[in-house]
C-alpha cells in the first residue's frame, strides 16, 4: 500500500492519542483496522503500526512525514503525465497528486479489496478519466500491464512488512523497463526489515549511479529512495533549491526540506553495496 509503514515506521503523530511505536509487532490482522478520533482517521494492519493517517479538517494533506518526503519527486518531475501506484492503503499520496497535479493520470494498484472497500470512509475520489484504482497484485501489474508512467510510487507493505516480491531484483528491474525513458521510481523503506540492506542493494545493481537516499521527514526508520532513467547522477543543490523554491506556491509540502535531505544522502557508501557483498 503506498501510504504503508510497518509497526516502527513514521513516527511523527497528529492524532491527539498517540499509539506508541514498538519494533516487535504485536498482534497481526487479517483485514485493515481503521481507528478514529475527532482529528484523524487512521488505518493500521497491526496493533501498533500506523499505516496511513487522514486529517478530517483537510483530508487531503499529507500527515505522515514519509509521504511528504516521496513528494520529492517533484524535484526531479514537477509535472508528470502518469503516475503509478502500488498499494493505496489510505489514499494520502493518491488524493494529494489528484488535487494538486490536476494534468496528470493517477492509477493506484492495491491487491487487498478490503482495503480498497476503504476508500469512501478516506475520501478517495471516484475513478473517472484521470483517475482509477485498481484491484491486483502490484508484481503482476508491473510486468503485464502496458502503462508507462513518469512516476512510480511503491510502498505496498502489509501486516509482515515488505513483501519479498516487491523488493526483489527481478522486479526493480520490470519497474525500470515499465518507466518512462525518463520516468522515476519513489521507494518506501523502513530500515529495521531484515533485508533492508537486500532492497538496496538491489535497487542499485537496477539503476546503478541514478539512484539517491533520503531520510523521510519526522521519521526514525523510514527512508525514502528515488531512482530515475535517463541521465545518470543527481541534480544538484542548487537547481533542486531552485525547482523547490518554483513550486513552493502550488504545494505544500517543504521541497527545500526534501532537497536538503537528499543531498544528505548524498554521503551515503554505496560501495558496500557492490554485487559482490
């Protein structure tokens, strides 16, 4: 689901009643769990893991700092055509880019249809010319469907975490093939899943020197990862400040913030992720 961490994720909370985050995950559900308050409406897969969290006075604001961090790719693809999700959880992500990227076509893939029966209670738009959710495995989709999106967004983490399938090789590779030639792929992680370290390396045999790091915003163990075709390395400092301060306007998340974090990414080793670790 793109609006998905597991048990320790985001830790920045706006409910009033904050649920304390613990590493070991406690009881596990089959169906999604949505708790409410006079604030928020939040949705969990676990006993303690925050999934997705809608506030009810602006129900299309991002409230969990990892989403805010994902928007990023707007430094590289401020105005995409398509769009791609896999999982919708929520919908944080799915109704952001729907208000405030009114040209582009948004199509979300979730595999659990209770969470989609969730749709209406989050204030989802309803499927219509530029807008669709779609009931499927997200692996599958990725390698059968013919959509060439500009942007993929993937965070399809479930009561277990992530999905082995979701972070496998094999698939970092179907998703560079199904992106645009100059399309961007944006990553959730949490770095205490045990192959954390796999996803990564992963994600930079498949993309090689395009790929970058950022500490996703209020959190402790999120990080968010972009990985693009087309030119290889990073933008710089400068024009990614510059692309921030153009959109500053038009949305309201802090870009400046997000630049800032991924340049801090910058600094991280990669060599220790060489095929023959």
């Amino acid at each position: 689901m793109p609006e998905t961490t597991h048990a320790p994720a985001d830790r920045s909370r706006n409910d009033s009643r904050p649920i304390k985050p613990t590493k070991k995950r406690q009881r596990k559900l089959n169906r999604p769990l949505v708790i409410q308050n006079d604030q928020v409406i939040s949705l969990y897969f676990d006993a303690r893991g925050v999934q997705s969290t809608m506030l009810r006075h602006n129900p299309t604001a991002l409230a969990l700092g990892y989403t805010r961090t994902m928007m990023g790719f707007l430094l590289f693809r401020p105005f995409p055509r398509r769009i791609a999700m896999i999982g919708l959880g929520g919908g944080s992500l799915a109704k952001y880019c729907y208000r405030h990227l009114p040209d582009t076509a948004i199509t979300a893939v979730e595999i659990n249809p209770d969470v989609i029966a969730l749709r209406e209670l989050f204030q989802l738009p309803r499927d219509d010319d530029r807008f669709r959710v779609v009931c499927a495995d997200g692996a599958r989709y990725i390698n059968a469907s013919d959509h060439t999106p500009d942007v993929l967004l993937l965070d399809g983490f479930n009561a277990d975490g992530l999905p082995a399938e979701l972070g496998s090789r094999s698939f970092y590779e179907a998703c560079r093939r199904r992106l645009s030639d100059d399309g961007i792929l944006v990553a959730n992680l949490v770095t205490d899943e045990p192959e954390f370290h796999s996803y990564l390396r992963s994600l930079r045999n498949v993309f090689a020197n395009s790929v970058a790091l950022a500490p996703s915003e209020g959190s402790e163990h999120n990080v968010t990862v972009f990985a693009w075709n087309g030119i290889e390395g990073l933008p710089s400092l400068t024009s990614m400040l510059d692309r921030a301060r153009a959109l500053q306007y038009s949305h309201p998340v802090n870009l400046h913030a997000t630049a800032m974090s991924i340049e801090c990414g910058r600094k991280f080793d990669w060599n220790r992720y060489d095929e023959t670790c």
